[in-house]
C-alpha cells in the first residue's frame, strides 16, 4: 500500500514562528509563564510547552507577574491593554496574517463601515478581531447571515484567516445586495488556501484520507470538510492510536494531510502506524 504525505503537511509560518517564540521564552525570560488560551490548536505541543513551564490560562484574572505569550490566534484589546498595566513581560506570538485581519477591522470601524466577519464566533481568533472594532460588528459563517440586513450604507468584509476563499467570496457577493458601499479585504492566509486545495487534489487521487489535527482546529476540522466534498473515506485524528486497521482493507493508496497546528513528529508517527496497520 502507497502512503502519499501532502508537500504542504506540518506547521505553518505562523504556527512555526508562534513555537519558536514560546520555547524560547521559556529559557529566557521571568517564570511562570503563562499562554493567553493554548498557544495553538494541538494538545501534543500544548503539552510539550507546559513540560517547560508554559502554563495556560484563559484570562489574566490571577496573573500578577511574570511573562505572558500571546497565542497565535491573537488575544482581544481588552486583554492586551490588561497586560500591558500589570507591568507582564509580554511575546506576542500573534500571527502576522491574524494582525493583519485585526488592522483592517480597526480601520473600517473607524471609516464607518459596519464590520462583518466572516468566520467562527466562537473562535478566539474571531474573538480577538472583533475586540479592533469599533461598535458592534457581525460574525457570519456564510452569506446567510448577512439576509436580516437591511438599510445599511457601507458595509466592510473580512475573514477569519482559516476560510476558504469560496465562502468569502459568497459573502461578498452578497454583501453586494445589501449595501450601497461594500469594501472588502482578503485576510485568509495564503498557506491556508494552498493547503486546502493541494489536499482537496491529493484526496481525489486515493482510496482513504487522513486529516492529522486537534479536534479543537478550525482550520483541521474545515480541511477535514472540504476533502470529504471528494473522498467520503476520511478520518480525522489527533495521535497514531486513533487508526483503525479496518480503515484501510481493500486500500491502495492512502493520503495524508494536517492542519496548520500538527507537528513533523507527529506526522511521522502516524505514517509508521498505517504502514503497520494496513499489513
């Protein structure tokens, strides 16, 4: 049976860049150390992190001194300003690509826009955008959010850095017949759109496909969503010990893709385990 691994498997730029800043933090500068939620979406490395004394909290309430690391999705304004009057040693580890989508949404608030983003309410990233803005904004996942709007001028659109361009483009077009004045800016991360197409390509051209990623990954879960669009046989997981050698009878070929969070290491193990599985 034929393993094939995507060319664009691993880390991303962002990803990579948010590690190195933590691990090297954590020689560095004042303990404890703490991490603004998980640094990025993936318990394994979370784990090696807080092996090092990288601590996760989900607010600055009980942190008092020390370091704090701002994780890759980026934090809210709120919690930034917050940091900044405790006197904490700051790394903001914030993706260039996520501080790009929080500048745009500063400046169309400011330039009287009514802000929708388009992406994951929910997620801390979508969170920490919404803080730039000005007044209310709109989270959507799709164009059916932006139906209920009525009478609105001047409406900007961004997006979570994670979508795919095809959702933010529906949002825009409907944008379009909403409002009299629509700007929009393209925030999603150009690794993201490769990744998902190359992906999306490799599953057509195998008999199963797995998607290695944190079950808390937006952007793994999404990638698991859009090959399932053309190989019904996927399977998300997060460690080797999730295969299930019945995935694999009658199996040729199998494919494997992450998302942006997943380790080397991690990707390495699983491939050892299909060869042995598929045995």
């Amino acid at each position: 049976m034929q393993v094939v691994v995507t060319d664009s498997a691993g880390f991303c730029f962002g990803v990579k860049r948010a590690i190195k800043m933590a691990f090297a933090a954590a020689r560095r500068y004042p303990h404890p150390i703490y991490s603004m939620g998980p640094l990025i979406h993936n318990p394994q490395v979370v784990g090696r992190l807080e092996e090092v004394g990288v601590r996760v909290v989900e607010g600055l309430d009980r942190v008092e001194e020390g370091t704090v690391i701002f994780r890759s999705h980026g934090v809210t304004l709120e919690e930034t300003n917050l940091a900044r009057e405790r006197g904490l040693k700051i790394v903001d580890a914030t993706c260039p690509f996520v501080k790009k989508a929080q500048k745009y949404a500063s400046s169309l608030s400011r330039g009287g826009y009514l802000v929708v983003i388009v992406g994951d309410k929910g997620h801390p990233e979508v969170q920490g955008i919404l803080s730039y803005i000005k007044g209310e904004g709109l989270v959507t996942e799709s164009a059916q959010g932006l139906r209920t709007l009525s009478g609105v001028t001047k409406l900007g659109v961004i997006a979570q850095t994670t979508q795919s361009y095809e959702n933010l483009q529906e949002v825009v077009s409907r944008a379009l017949l909403v409002a009299r004045e629509v700007r929009s800016f393209n925030t999603i991360c150009d690794a993201t759109h490769i990744r998902q197409q190359e992906s999306m390509r490799l599953a057509q051209e195998v008999d199963c496909m797995i998607v290695i990623g944190g079950y808390n990954s937006a952007n793994t879960t999404r990638l698991a969503d859009l090959c399932r669009q053309v190989q019904p046989n996927i399977h998300h997981v997060e460690t080797e010990g999730e295969l299930d050698p019945s995935w694999f009878r009658g199996v040729q070929r199998v494919g494997i893709t992450t998302g942006a969070s997943t380790p080397n290491w991690l990707i390495d193990r699983i491939r050892e385990e299909v060869a042995k599985v598929s045995h």
